[in-house]
C-alpha cells in the first residue's frame, strides 16, 4: 500500500502537458510512467530464493510384502537399543525366549515367512540387550546381555540350520549387566560395551583382554559414539551430563549439561566435523535436539522442541550425506534433518510416515545400499504390534539411471586402518575409503569373506585367509632336484601326463588342497595274474631302479609294465594338514568339554529344583 502511495504521488499532472489536447494521450503517458516506475522498486527489493540441497526431496519407501521378514517373535524387553543389525549379508534380530536370551541371524536374501524352528543363536544365560556387527568382517557379530558377558560369534555364510551355542569369544568383566556395545571405527578387533556398573571396558578381542577401563561415570551411562578416527568417545549419562572422553586412557576431555529431562538421552558424533548431536527431553517432558561444538559443551550451538511424546529418541547419522535421522521408539515416523557448517548448523527436510508403531530400528552400512535405486541409507523397522520386520529405503529422486556420483562420494570401506596394537600405542587414521560405484553392479556386492577361529595354543583369534593359505603351502613345499638326463625326464613327462596326469607337482598341490575323496584318488587294477600292486604318489624326486623288470618311479608315481597292476593312493600328510587336523581335535575336544559343563550345571540346577520340591511337599505335609 505504501508503495502505491509513492507511485500514485509521483503521477503528472496536467500542467506538464500544456500543448496536448488529447485526454487519451495524456492518460497512456501517466499509466506508462507508473508502471516503469513500479517496476524499478520491485527490482530493488531482495529476494530470498529456496534453500539448495540436493537432498531435500529424500523420501522414504517400504519394501514389498514378499521382501519383508514376517513371523519373528521379536523381543519384549523395554532396553532402549536397536534390538536389531544388518550388514551385507545378514540380518540379525534379538527374539523373545521363554528363558535365557536369543537372537536370530538370517540371510538377507531370506525374505519372507519364516520357520518357527529357525536356527537361534542361545549361548546367554540372560535376556540379550544389543547385538553389533563387525564393520570390518561380516561373518563376525558381538552380543551384550543381562548375565554380564559380551559375546563374539562366527556365522558361516548361509545362516543356521539349528540353534548355536558355540560362540568365539567371550569377555567377561562386568559385575552388573551389559547394556550397550560399541565397535572401533578404524582399529581392527576394538570393543567397548557399557555395563549397568557405571563402567566402560575397552575390549582387545583379538587376545580377549580389556585394554582400559573407564570409571568416570556415576551413574548409568545411556549411550556411546566415537568420532570418524576414533580418538574421542562421546557419552551420555543418567546424571545429565555430556562427556567427551579419551577412550585409551578414561580422561574427560570435555563435559557439560546435556538435557535436563529425566527420561534417556542419546549421542552420536557428527563425523569429521567436531560437532556432536543429541537427543532427550526438557524439564516439562517434551522431546528435543541439541547440537553441540566438541570445544565448548557448555551451551549448546542450536535446541530445538522437537513435540511432547514419551517415546526415546534414538539419533543415526549418515556422515556421507551429512544427514541425520531421528526416530522415536513406539513412533510411527522417522524425521530426517541435513546439516550444515555454518548457522542455523542444521535443517528440517522432511519426514517419513508411517501408521505402524516402531519397536526398534536396524541400519544397513552404506555400502550395502543399492545404488541403482539412487538409495542412500535403509532401516530395517522392528513392528511393535506384530512380528514383521519391514525394509525402509531413502531415496533421491533422480530421472537417470546412471551412477550418480554426488550423491555417493567414498564411504568407510570393510578394513581396518590400523590393528589394535597400534591404536592402543596412540596411532589415529581416518577410516580407509572404497567407491561406492563397486556397488552397483550386484546388490549387496561388497562383502567380506574371513573365516574367524579360536587358535587355544595362542589364545587369540586368528582371521585366515583361504587363498593365502594354498599359495603359502606351494611356496613352502620342498623341490627335489631330478638329475637325469633331459631326454629321459622329458619322455617320462610326457607318459606321466598321458598315462593319469596324477603324478605332477601341480597335480599333487591339487588335490591335497581340494580335498578329494578317496574313491577318485584310488585306482584299483586287478590282474588275474599279478595281483594288486601299490604305489605312493609322495612328490617328485621318487626314483626307483631302472632294470630287468621295467619298472620305473618317475615324477612321485610308478609305472609298471602292463602285466602289472596301478593303484594310486593319497599322498601322505603333510605339516599344514597335520596341524589342522590338532586344531580342529582341539576345537572338538573344547566344545565337548562346554557341553559337559552346561549339562553339569543343568543337573545341578534340576537337583535344587528337587530339593526345593520335596522341601515345599514336607512343608504341606506337616502343615
């Protein structure tokens, strides 16, 4: 209105035109004039245009009934974690058991209704609280539960067939139940798990010892993050305070008030970029977000209201896309925020809705996203009503099919950047990258394959590496030196090859690696006349007498004239095969041994059942 004001007061009047008669004239003058005018202030005027994301139009979209995991008796327990972990190539789940505590694993290619009798894995004695992955080997998975352990287990590719209660490791430690576990970003074999004792032990799995144990905490600790190279931990605990801790000596760094509500709290770093995110409630019971500097935690650089439910929020952040997810649990939605390096830090994008509560919530590591969908991140939503767990991909929206390289840049790639030993010594590295491209070839393409044992001599893990193994074990076998003269080990050679191709080097390595049964090993010829005649394929160099019967040993075989009979047994074992053989008797020997021990505690257990029995039966009797 004012600026009409202004235009209407500067319009001519009509003593500008004192030599023009024509009324339409001047009127065409006068609107032409106000126009051009009111055009000039509106080009003065600032306009502020749409923020630009390239994320701002991230929507969320279930996966099709046949792509879901339906009948999973999931867990009951009210333990605020994700109750659920997913990799490459598995996807595993806490369950509901009558007594002890239980998780499923499953492939992820086994979607669908599942068996009631599937496989479980049951070696707690308590109800289990939280299950992670290994980021660095996806046959490796480590649990926490209530009777105090935490524990390794090896899954073999393909899932379980019936339940397990062999694990690999077990670290024991805790006087009170272990509530939270939390793998090392870089450092290969380094644990740490939060116990309802206040304390924190940082586990060297690989020799089963803690490396540290951290005692800063009065009270129960709610939730734990490390930063991108794991030099710094932060934590949140039940006396509102906000840690930054040195997770190799226990020293706080930082500390300040995070949420003054009384209900659970929750961290996670933001990356590289030395900020940290937080959720809880406030004095009157309403949800909110903090974000924090790691220099100065005493006020926080943004607080938000987030709305007045009780559920818990639980932050994940994608530190390839910079956003972060924020998903309550008994919500039916997950809100996503993107952040920024400069004010406000953060922006609200949008939300995923959905009409079916939420018990807890699993996340696939980047790099096991398919990015021919243009998806960049996926839960695995645990239904609290019903026993389903249902896929959430978030996905760009984008015309072409191609690789979209922005939207992908390099992520944490499954190898550790330095071993335990050197993190414990001081040594920091960013985390090793791989491109995602890689990964869109196949779904799920970029697994590992490191199969974990016990090695009992040593008391330690060993990862072995099947392929290193064969080629260590040719290098190291010895060769003969054969000094005959060329023509005759040419033309044995040549009848070796023709006559069984059985007796060369390669050939011997062969089979003593691909484990062949003894019936294509074994050649039995009978001759009506000479009988069975033997001959040991032992490796080159195995020279027999060159005589009047004819019969030479060439090459590591024997050829025998043909009134004579050949049978070709196994090669005798040698040292690598021996030494498996002692392992895996160990190995045998040590689950026998666990067994007769949980049946000795069984017995005991049903013995004071008993006695408790006929103790109550007196008392009935007498009363």
């Amino acid at each position: 209105m004012a600026s009409a004001a202004i235009q209407v007061s500067n319009v001519p009047d009509e003593t500008q035109f004192p030599h023009s008669t024509n009324t339409e004239t001047r009127r065409s003058t006068i609107i032409s004039q106000v126009v051009d005018e009111a055009m000039t202030n509106t080009s003065q005027l600032s306009f502020r245009g749409v923020r630009a994301s390239k994320f701002r139009h991230v929507y969320g979209q279930t996966a099709r009934k046949d792509k879901c995991y339906e009948n999973v008796k999931i867990t009951k327990d009210a333990h605020d974690s994700n109750c659920c972990a997913a990799n490459p190539k598995f996807l595993a789940i806490i369950t509901e058991v009558a007594g002890g505590g239980a998780f499923i694993v499953l492939p992820l290619e086994k979607t669908g209704r599942l068996d009631l009798n599937v496989g479980k894995v049951t070696g707690h004695a308590g109800p289990v609280l939280d299950i992670k992955w290994n980021p660095f080997n996806d046959n490796v998975i480590a649990s926490a539960s209530e009777d105090c352990t935490v524990k390794l287990w090896h899954i073999p590719d393909g899932g379980f067939t019936e339940n397990v209660q062999q694990w690999l490791v077990e670290l024991r430690g805790h006087k009170r139940r272990c509530t939270y576990i939390e793998w090392h970003p870089t450092a290969d074999n380094v644990l740490l798990s939060a116990g309802s004792d206040h304390l924190i032990f940082v586990w060297n799995v690989g020799t089963s010892t803690p490396i540290n144990i951290i005692k800063c905490h009065p009270d129960v600790i709610y939730s734990m993050s490390f930063n991108r190279d794991g030099s710094l931990l932060a934590t949140t605990c039940k006396d509102k305070q906000l840690r930054i801790l040195d997770p190799r000596t226990g020293r706080v760094i930082k500390e300040g008030i995070c949420h003054v509500g009384s209900k659970s709290s929750k961290v996670v770093y933001l990356g590289d970029t030395g900020r940290l995110f937080t959720t809880g409630f406030s004095r009157q019971s309403d949800r909110q977000y903090a974000l924090w500097s790691q220099d100065d935690l005493s006020t926080p650089l943004r607080c938000e209201m987030i709305d007045s439910s009780s559920g818990i929020l639980i932050p994940y952040y994608d530190p390839d896309t910079r956003m972060i997810y924020v998903a309550g649990k008994g919500d039916g939605n997950i809100r996503y925020y993107e952040i920024v390096d400069e004010e406000p830090w953060i922006h609200y994008l949008t939300q995923f809705l959905s009409g079916s509560p939420q018990r807890g919530l699993g996340y696939m590591p980047k790099r096991g996203v398919q990015t021919q969908l243009c998806e960049t991140f996926r839960f695995y939503k645990l239904h609290a009503t019903r026993g389903l767990c249902e896929p959430i991909s978030m996905i760009v929206p984008r015309k072409s099919e191609t690789y979209q390289d922005d939207i992908y840049p390099d992520t944490a790639a499954p190898t550790p950047a330095l071993t335990a030993e050197e993190w414990i010594k001081g040594i920091n590295r960013d985390p090793v990258l791989m491109s995602m491209k890689t990964g869109s070839v196949l779904p799920h393409a970029v697994r590992t394959f490191k199969p974990v044992r016990y090695d009992p001599v040593e008391r330690k893990l060993q990862t072995s590496d099947k392929n290193n193994d064969k080629k260590f074990a040719f290098i190291t076998q010895e060769t003969v030196v054969d000094y005959r003269p060329v023509e005759m080990r040419a033309a044995d050679a040549k009848a070796a090859k023709t006559s069984c191709n059985l007796g060369t080097k390669f050939q011997q390595t062969q089979q003593m690696w691909s484990r062949p049964t003894r019936s294509m090993t074994q050649l039995n010829m009978v001759s009506p006349t000479n009988g069975i005649h033997k001959a040991n394929s032992i490796g080159i160099g195995s020279i027999g007498s060159i005589g009047a019967t004819n019969q030479r040993a060439i090459s590591g075989s024997a050829f025998i004239t043909s009134e004579k009979a050949i049978e070709i047994i196994d090669a005798p074992l040698q040292g690598t095969e021996l030494r498996r053989a002692y392992d895996a008797q160990g190995e045998e020997i040590r689950r026998l041994k666990q067994q007769l021990v949980l049946k000795d505690r069984r017995i005991h257990e049903l013995e004071e059942q008993l006695q408790r029995f006929k103790m109550s039966f007196i008392t009935d009797s007498t009363a």
